[in-house]
C-alpha cells in the first residue's frame, strides 16, 4: 500500500471462529457512500476475509480531497454489515435483536484517542467497546443486514498536512458467542438394563451427569446425559469425549471421539437458566 494513505482499518472479529476471524460478514457500502468515495477518490480494500481497509492515493491531489472532506465535517460514509451465513445468529450473542430494526455503529462523537488510533464496537456491554444503537432517523431497507457502520472523516481524527503520514484509525466491530448446554441422547442397538453407558472428556475439562433411561417417542429405549458446564458455541473444540460401557466392572469404550453437538442440532429440552440447549444424538 506504499501508493496509498490508509484511513481506516475495518476488522470485523467474532470469538465463535477459529483466531476470532469473522469470515461470515462482508462490508458492503451504500449507494449514497458509493457516490461519495467515488467524488472524493476513495477506495475500499478488502485486505483479509475479515478486514478492509478504506484508502486514497498518496499524492498532492489525493491529500486535498480529503483534507476537503474533512472541513465540510458532516458527510456520512455508511456500510451495510451484511451476514453471508444464514446461521450467524444461531452461535452470535446480541441481546435483544430484532431483525426488523436499523443499527448503527457510528464513529460520529467518538472522543477517539489520538494516540491509540482505534475504536472498537461491540453488541454487549464491556468496559472496552462502544455499544451499537438504534437508528431512529430511517427505515432497515437492507434485509441482508445485520447493522450499519458509519464512518466521518472528523477533524479531530484526522490531519492530513504530511502527505507521507499515516493517519489510519482501527475499528474493530466485535461479536461474541451464545453459550449452551449440552446434552447426549445415547441410543443403543439392545437396550440392557445390566449395561451402565457413560461419557468421558480424556483431559477433564468437561463433567457429564450420570446417564438417566429415556423413551424416545418411537419406544426406543436411550440414554441421556448433559455436560454440567455451559460450553459458549465455536467453530471448533479440542475436546476429546469418548462412550465408555461398564459391564461386569469391566469397562472398555464403545466409540473413541464423539461428535460434538453442532449450532444446528436443535433440542426440545429446556433450562431454569434460558440457555440454549443442543442435542447430539449418537447411535452405538
């Protein structure tokens, strides 16, 4: 980018995936955004599957366009957060969310530290990210979107005079993940009351509930067990949980390596504490 001067650098992370990156939203401008990077020679960059960069060229003219932007001070660069992943709520901690509302993380008032050139938003509350509102001034029209960014190119953020200068600004748009409870249904092929079942996580990291007799709607005879912690949902786990028998006080193991319940093995179980439940069937 030795051509270009950055402005902002635009991170969408999300502790569901793998290295927190984010590859199940894309930044999509809007028309009227379109039309102002277009007059005053912007570009939006995609740098990573979860990272933009917004940029110009770095010359004299390039320079002057922006320093112009910068004394008209209200024009709104507005980018729709568009979900590419129809499960994304299914594993994304938003309280509250209601598909039919307009939000908006907006850079608009943010006292940003000149020193540390970030700002980060997220959906919960914390002590380090600023929480996304509500738009009141217009309608969603996007349905494909989950939220709106909206970016200015302030005077207080930015200052432009040396051209060889980067004055990039970071944003990082922060999503956390739902937690759940899991539960086993363990179905054997003979159902044998002298046979104990029973799950196990090799390093300990999870504690089952003794496996109680269950009839599953057809008559089938189960077991069900479900992990004591609540586990928050991930792309991926380093748990390993093997299906012991213990017959005889002879123990040996059914199946080594278990699946793990998936964001979409729904569950018609229930929790005093209104976390999710998924299921896993396994079959033995």
């Amino acid at each position: 980018m030795s051509d270009f001067i950055e402005l902002y650098r635009i991170e969408i992370i999300h502790d569901y995936y793998r290295d927190a990156c984010c590859r199940d939203i894309n930044l999509v401008p809007t028309l009227e955004c379109s039309r102002h990077m277009y007059n005053f020679e912007l570009f939006l960059k995609r740098e990573y599957k979860n990272r933009w960069l917004i940029c110009t060229h770095k010359t004299d003219f390039g320079i002057e366009r922006i320093n112009s932007v910068i004394a008209i001070g209200d024009i709104k660069f507005d980018f729709y957060l568009e979900y590419t992943n129809p499960e994304f709520f299914l594993y994304t901690n938003w309280p509250g969310y209601k598909p039919h509302v307009q939000y908006l993380f907006s850079t608009t008032g943010v006292d940003t530290v000149k020193e540390q050139r970030l700002i980060q938003f997220g959906v919960t509350d914390t002590d380090k990210t600023i929480m996304c509102k509500i738009d009141n001034e217009q309608y969603k029209v996007n349905n494909s979107s989950i939220a709106m960014l909206r970016l200015n190119l302030a005077e207080d953020i930015f200052q432009l005079d040396d051209a060889k200068e980067n004055s990039a600004v970071d944003v990082k748009v922060m999503f956390g993940s739902n937690k759940s409870h899991w539960e086993y249904v363990l179905i054997p092929r003979a159902f044998n009351n002298k046979q104990r079942v029973y799950l196990e996580e090799e390093s300990g990291k999870l504690k089952f509930d003794d496996p109680d007799g269950h009839d599953m709607p057809d008559g089938q005879k189960s077991y069900v067990t479900m992990v004591k912690e609540t586990i928050n949902l991930r792309e991926e786990y380093d748990y390993r949980i093997n299906l012991f028998e213990e017959k005889n006080k002879a123990k040996r193991i059914l199946l080594a390596s278990v699946d793990y319940p998936a964001v979409t093995d729904f569950s018609d179980s229930n929790t005093s504490d209104n976390i999710r439940v998924v299921t896993k069937y396994i079959y033995f």
